[in-house]
C-alpha cells in the first residue's frame, strides 16, 4: 500500500459533466452534420450579408449604449482599445453567454478562436495554440477574476468548469488574452490570460429568480439581486445550486471484463455544485466575495481506482472560496489602486483500491488545502499625451500549501505535509505612442521566488495607419514556477527542489481590421518555443515510482483569423479558424492531444419580441493524437439556445448541446486505463426565468 | 430518426428562423472605441441648442477636437454629409493653445491638466465640453465618457450645464449615467 500513482492529482485530467449517447438515436456523421451547418449558415446568412448595419451616426444613443466599446482591461491592467492593446484579443459579453446558454468557463472558452477543451468527466484541461498535453492541469494559462490571479496555490490550476465554482450568469465579460503576459502578471501567463469580469448590481439590474431542468437529471435553481443604492452604493448577490446525475450506464470498452461489470459504470457520473457571489462597489472601494463548491463522482476509474466502485466510489470535491478588496483613487492624472486578496482552495479526492495483496478494498483520501494572502499596488499615469506607464508591486504570501494523504478504514494517515511559500514582484510598463501612428510598448517584471528569480521582458510594435487597423508584432516571454504539487519531495524525490521555471518565448504578428461599422476581422501568426517543460519521468527511488524534470521543449506556429459582423436587424455573426502545428523538437513528433484544425461559427437571431434570440453554434475540433498514438477523429458539434420572453418578467431559456448528438471523444490522460474518454451526445436543458426590476 | 429526416430537420429550422426574423435590439458588437465616441458626440448635438448669439441660424456648428486625432477624423467622417437643425457641422483639431471659444462642441483628451485649461478658456462661452478623461466633471467639463460593464456611458454634470447657457434635452440627462 505504499507507492500511489493513483493519488496524483496531477496525472489525470480536467472535465465537464457530460453525458453520453443514448442507444436507438441516430449518430450523425460528422459530415452530414457539417452539411447541414453550411446549408443552414448559407440559407440564413448569405441574404443578408450585403445587408449591412446602419452607420454609427444613425443609431440612436440607446441603440449606441448597447453597443460593446471594444476595450479591454486585462492586456495591461489597463482600459484601452482592443485594436491598442498588445495582444491579440478576444472578449464574451455576459449577452453572449445567455443568447448561447453557457454554463461554464470551458463553454465559452470553446467557443473561442483558437481555443479547445477536452473533458475527461471530471475536470476541464484547455488547450490552446497546440499544447493541451494530457494529464497536465492548466497552470499554462493564467484565469482571473476582475484582474486578480485564481489559479491555485498548489497545482496551480486554472479551473475552468464546475470546479471553477462561479456561475457563468454572474460573469460580465470575459476577456481572453493570447500570448504570454508574465511581463505584467507572472507565473501561468505562458499561453494566454483569461480575465473574467464579474456583474455589478448595475449589470445585474433587479431580481431575478431562475429554475432549470434538463436531461440527465439535471436541475439548478439560481437566485440573483443587483440594486443601486441612492448614495451611489451598488450591490450584487447572487447564489445557485445546481446538480445532475449523469449518465446512469457508461461503457468503456477497456474494462470490459467480468469482474468490472463489462465496462459499464452505473450511476456513477453525478456532480452538483453551490455557488455564491457578493460584490459590493461604494466610492473608491470594491469588494468581491465568492465561494463555490463542486462535487463530482469519477465514472473512469482514474488512478487505478476500483472501476464500478459502488461503496465509496471515486469522488472529487473542488473549493473556491475568494475574497478582495481593491481601493482605486485618482491624484491627478495617476490612477491609483491598491488591492488585498484571500484566496483558499481546498479539494478532497476519494480514490478506492484494492490492497496491494489483493484482499480486501482500500479508501484514500487525498486532501488539499491551499491559503494565499495577496497585497499590491499599482499607479497608472500618463505622461503628456503621449505615454502611460504603469509600475506595480505584489507580494504573495501562501500561508498554507498544504497535501495530506490517508486511508479510511482502517484510518492511517500517509503523509502530512505542511508547507508555506513567499513571493514578491515588481513590474514596469511603458507605452508610448512614437508617432501619431504608430505605439511602441514594453514591459518588464521582476519575480522573486524563494529558489530562484525571474525578470520576464515584453515589447510590442503597433502601426495604426488609420482607427480602423492596426498591425500588431508582439514579442512576449513567460514563465511557469514549479508549482507545490511538483515540489513536492516526499512524492518526487529531493531532485525536485532543483527544478526550474519553464519559460516560453512567443513571436506573434496580428492584423486587426474594422470594416465599415459592421465588420470586424483579425489575423494572427505565431511562433513559439518553450524549453525546459517541467515533465513526469519515470524514477524507481521516490515514493510514487516518478519525479519531474525540466525536460521538455516544444516549437510551435500558428494562424488563426476571426471575423465578427453586426448584420442587418440585429443579426450577429462570428466564425475562425485555427491552424496549428506543435511539435516535440527532439523527435519532431505533433504533441498528443493537438487539432491542426479548429472551426467555429456563432449566429445569434432575434426572435419573436423584444429580447427574443435564437442562436446557433457549431464547433469543429480536428483529428488529434491520443497518448496511445491513436488517431482521435475531428468532430462538428452544434448546440441551439433559444431564448423567450413570455410577459414583462417571464422568460423561458432552452439549450440543446451537441443538437445532432455526434459521437465524440477527447484523449484521455495516463491516469487512465482508457485511451480516450467518449463525451456526451444530445442535452437539453430547459429553464424559467422570472425577472424584477428594470435592467 | 433517420439522416434524411435530420436534414428535413435542419431545413425546417433554417426556414423557421428566417420566418421568425425581426428587428430586434443590437447587442454586444464591436466598434472601434472612436467611432463609437464620434457617434455620441454627434448625438449629443442634436439634443442640445446653443443660444442664437453665439449659433444663429444656418451658421455652421463648429466641433473641436483637442488631443484625440483618433476621435477628430473618427467624428470628421461620422458628420460627412450629415446636418443638424439646418446647422452644417464642421470638425477642427485646433491643438491646446489654439482659439477654442469658438467652438459648440469641445471634446478634449489627454491629460487632466490640458483638460482642465481648455474648460477654462471657454468658461464664459456656451461651449458643450466633453471628455474621456475620468475626473473631468470635478474639473468644471460638462460631459464625461465612461466604461461600464464594456459599454460606453456618459455623464452630465448638472451644475455645470445649467451655468452653461446651452439648453440640453432632458433625454440625455435621462440617459446620463455615474460613472
């Protein structure tokens, strides 16, 4: 009973609730299926096309504040205009996530240009510009939350799907920003940063009160109150509870074996989640307070587990629990903030085993709690009309990194460790506009880590030949820390203390174009090469059999365009496309778990009445390679929300997932026995929405 | 289900949906942040008269634009062909020491201090001024532009309008938000 691969967290992988075909419904093939996506864009689209929006002048000032001002926050802790920023960005609006029914982080994130996210029905791993490895958890992307870093402190994991532990209905805007960013926000920006901006009471606009069901025994009630007070105070609360039962039978072919029940797992893919959110605004002073929590049981036997375990069956409980306060004042023309943050994840794994003798059935709890304290401060301040700087400071107290391991019955505890870290940072920003045209950026961050210091530089060149486009070269680096879970001595061995933060450096050229007021289109290259990729090798010395190493080097390029259009009466449409090669440089070989090709499209319709939408989305991921080597085909799926106004305050909201109900896998992780793990076919949910108050 | 019946399906839905086309509300688009500022400015206009000494009928209606050349062309190609209450718009850059007094509207931008000076040269004036600039209504301007929720809102400073001389219709003030 003593080595445990199985206990890693680390070796499996990220997942949404999902669900599975049921027999008797027809597969559609994905061709069919993509047939019918381009009859129906061709029969919906094409007429209108030519039809282009009124011009800006011509609309009305309530028809102009409903319009998005195409700014973003999270390139350089700084409103500016997307086409200034220096990054290639992308951004959801909270409309967006209620026209096309997302429930979670990774489903917007997989509507996104560039972006996938393979589901191993239990956590959601993101890949991004290529490199979605199996088994790693997303510490290569850094997820915050109104500008304020959420990956935790042990795996330093940004998690994207019920685990996240925020409902999507809370959020305002979500911000996705490629390339590195390590110049301002340090570890985890290595791919991209993704900025999640939460709903105001202003945004949030009344009451509301919603209930939802849906298949798979799905249900979830969500109250929400947003107010502002007449000294100007303004309030949003909102909570949720949500659950589903999943699927009640899951076949997978690689325990089909009489003794595990022939590959099915019964009744062993529920989760349901709790979910609360505060955020009080007065003066200069914001709070924003979350907790959220998100059970789920493991249908895949990971780690070795006890496949079919009924008894004590393999189980997951994430916990977010987030509180920071931010105080921005203006001294002249110097914008001031100062922020304070307590950050604490906990998360409990049941995995059942057999003894190692093979008699009898043996329970591990793998438990973590992870507490982080974070000050900083940062001034932003124009120089003349021609430069703004921002410099700030971040210090970083993680009080707890804590990992215990035990049995239950017998109870034995098998390893309590208790660990605590410090960090600090500075970072420097200068952008200058070099003529009326053209912006010149460049940043610099300095991380002091406890074993080593990093200084991450970033430069960006911008020629803006008119306000409608820009070109963009960005130039940026980061790095990603060996995180407490890899650091871990007792599990890895004390070569571990020796590893060193992988860097990445990335060389991307953008072209962003607006056409007339209606048309807006983006293309991008990029070049990549990360070195010293901290990688699971096999070592026979250290308590789990493995350690990690810097080992790894990847090089990448890509192309990826995007175009969003605002069509006549309200239409809106969207579509990329992602083109992406990353390969192993010593072997030359494409990085498991890679799509060369990514498709998207999005239409979104108004309906019958105000506030009615229908809108439509189909998602092609391409080919990939599983960790086995097995080709794990592309697939088109297309999902329709509905959305209905009934009365002044009524509406009813229908989502179907995965409309043509494809048969679709993601590669699964070396944590499990299979080599890929099958997704869910057709969903539905349908809900009703009761609002008060006017938006 | 068979796949022909899909497809029926997919065609009947395609057909549902251009059946159920309507005019609806414009969401969440993106615009370039200037030509969205120009096309506010240019609102603005039409919901505010000048006193006839300083705008009298079928003179042009002068719009200057200080420290924003995006803004200025932005605005200069958003009132191309367009005219107000009989009033043709003109748009200048006269840059921060240049004669701002005979401007209707004034939309400056830079910093505090170049915002604040161009509110005083044209405190006497019926001048709408208007900026991007975060504190610019504590700094005496009358219109303020400000992000929220990724939308672009405006506020007007009440004092300040009614020592104004310039008439604005209660629908902006109606629309007029905190920042």
């Amino acid at each position: 009973m003593t080595s445990s691969p199985r206990l890693l967290r680390a070796l499996d992988v990220p997942a949404r609730p999902s669900e599975v075909r049921r027999s008797g419904l027809v597969r559609m093939s994905y061709q069919c299926s993509a047939r019918l996506v381009l009859t129906l864009a061709l029969t919906l689209f094409l007429p209108h096309l030519v039809m282009a929006q009124a011009p800006l002048p011509d609309l009305s000032l309530e028809e102009l504040m409903t319009l998005d001002s195409g700014q973003v926050y999270g390139a350089s802790e700084r409103l500016q205009p997307v086409t200034e920023a220096p990054a290639s960005v992308s951004f959801i609006t909270a409309d967006e996530i209620a026209r096309f029914g997302y429930r979670t982080l990774a489903d917007i994130l997989r509507s996104v240009r560039g972006m996938y996210v393979s589901d191993d029905r239990n956590f959601s791993l993101v890949g991004v510009r290529g490199f979605g490895k199996p088994g790693d958890y997303n510490s290569r992307i850094l997820l915050l939350v109104n500008g304020h870093r959420v990956n935790d402190n042990v795996f330093g994991q940004a998690e994207v799907g019920a685990e996240f532990g925020m409902d999507a209905a809370t959020f305002d805007r979500v911000e996705i920003i490629r390339g590195p960013a390590s110049s301002i926000y340090g570890d985890s920006a290595f791919f991209a940063v993704v900025n999640v901006i939460t709903k105001s009471g202003a945004s949030l606009g009344g009451g509301t009160l919603a209930l939802e069901a849906g298949t798979l025994g799905m249900q979830l009630a969500r109250g929400s109150v947003g107010h502002v007070f007449a000294n100007g105070a303004d309030l949003a609360v909102s909570g949720t509870v949500e659950r589903s039962s999943g699927n009640s039978r899951l076949y997978f072919p690689a325990f089909d074996a009489p003794e595990t029940n022939f590959g099915v797992a019964e009744d062993l893919d529920g989760e349901h989640m709790r979910q609360f959110y505060a955020r009080l605004a007065y003066k200069s002073l914001t709070v924003t307070a979350a907790y959220g929590t998100r059970t789920r049981t493991v249908p895949t036997a990971s780690f070795e587990t006890l496949f079919n375990e009924q008894g004590y069956p393999e189980q997951t409980t994430d916990r977010h629990t987030l509180l920071d306060a931010e105080w921005i004042r203006l001294f002249g023309d110097t914008r001031f903030s100062l922020r304070g943050s307590f950050d604490r994840f906990t998360y409990d794994g049941t995995y059942p085993r057999t003894q190692d003798d093979g008699t009898g059935r043996l329970v591990g709890i793998n438990s973590v709690n992870g507490v982080r304290w974070t000050a900083g401060a940062r001034a932003t301040r124009p120089f003349g009309t021609r430069q703004t700087v921002i410099a700030g400071f971040e210090f970083i107290d993680n009080v707890h990194q804590d990992q215990m391991i035990r049995y239950i019955d017998p109870p034995l505890t098998l390893l309590d460790l208790q660990r605590r870290a410090q960090q600090t940072a500075l970072y420097l920003q200068d952008e200058v506009k070099i003529t009326p045209w053209l912006n010149g950026t460049v940043g610099v961050r300095y991380d002091g880590y406890e074993q080593f210091n990093r200084v991450t530089p970033r430069a960006a060149l911008i020629a803006m030949p008119s306000p409608r486009q820009s070109y963009k070269y960005l130039y940026g680096s980061a790095f990603r820390a060996p995180n407490a879970y890899e650091l871990n001595t007792k599990f890895f061995g004390e070569s571990v203390v020796d590893l060193r933060p992988e860097t990445i450096d990335t060389h991307e050229v953008v072209w962003e174009r607006f056409t007339g007021d209606w048309l807006r289109t983006s293309l991008s290259g990029y070049w990549y090469r990360a070195d010293r990729l901290i990688t699971l090798a096999a070592d026979d010395s250290t308590f789990l059999g493995a350690t990690y190493v810097n080992e790894g080097e990847v090089r990448a390029r890509g192309l990826e365009f995007e175009a969003q259009a605002r069509l006549w009466r309200g239409w809106q449409a969207g579509g990329s496309y992602a083109l992406q090669r990353a390969l192993d440089r010593d072997t030359r070989v494409e990085l498991p778990n890679s799509p060369r090709h990514m498709v998207k499209a999005r239409l979104s319709i108004p309906g019958y009445g105000a506030g009615a939408f229908v809108a439509v989305e189909s998602v092609y991921v391409g080919d990939r390679r599983s960790l086995a080597d097995v080709n794990v085909p592309g697939a088109m799926t297309m999902h329709l929300t509905v959305t209905q106004p009934l009365s002044r305050s009524w509406a009813l909201v229908g989502t179907v997932r995965n409309l043509f109900d494809v048969d679709y896998s993601d590669p699964a992780s070396s944590a499990h026995r299979q080599d890929v793990i099958p997704q869910n076919g057709r969903t539905a949910r349908i809900g009703l929405r009761w609002t008060i108050g006017t938006k | 289900m068979t796949s022909a019946s899909l497809r029926l399906l997919g065609l009947g839905l395609a057909v549902g949906l251009l059946v159920t086309l309507r005019p609806g509300p414009l969401g969440a688009q993106e615009v370039t942040p200037p030509a969205l500022k120009a096309a506010f400015l240019f609102n603005f206009v039409k919901f505010t008269s000048w006193p006839s000494d300083v705008l009298p009928d079928t003179a042009p209606l002068q719009m200057c634009v200080v420290n924003a050349p995006a803004i200025g062309s932005a605005l200069s190609q958003a009132v191309q062909g367009r005219s107000i209450g009989g009033h043709a718009i003109q748009v200048t850059q006269p840059g921060e020491a240049g004669n701002l007094r005979g401007c209707h509207v004034l939309f400056v931008s830079g910093t505090r201090g170049a915002a604040a000076k161009a509110v005083t040269a044209v405190r006497d004036v019926p001048v709408l001024t208007v900026s991007d600039l975060q504190a610019f209504a504590d700094d005496g301007g009358i219109a303020q532009f400000h992000v929220q929720q990724g939308q672009l809102r405006f506020y007007f400073a009440v004092n300040a309008v009614r020592a104004s001389r310039l008439q604005v219709s209660s629908k902006l003030l109606i629309l007029s938000r905190q920042p």
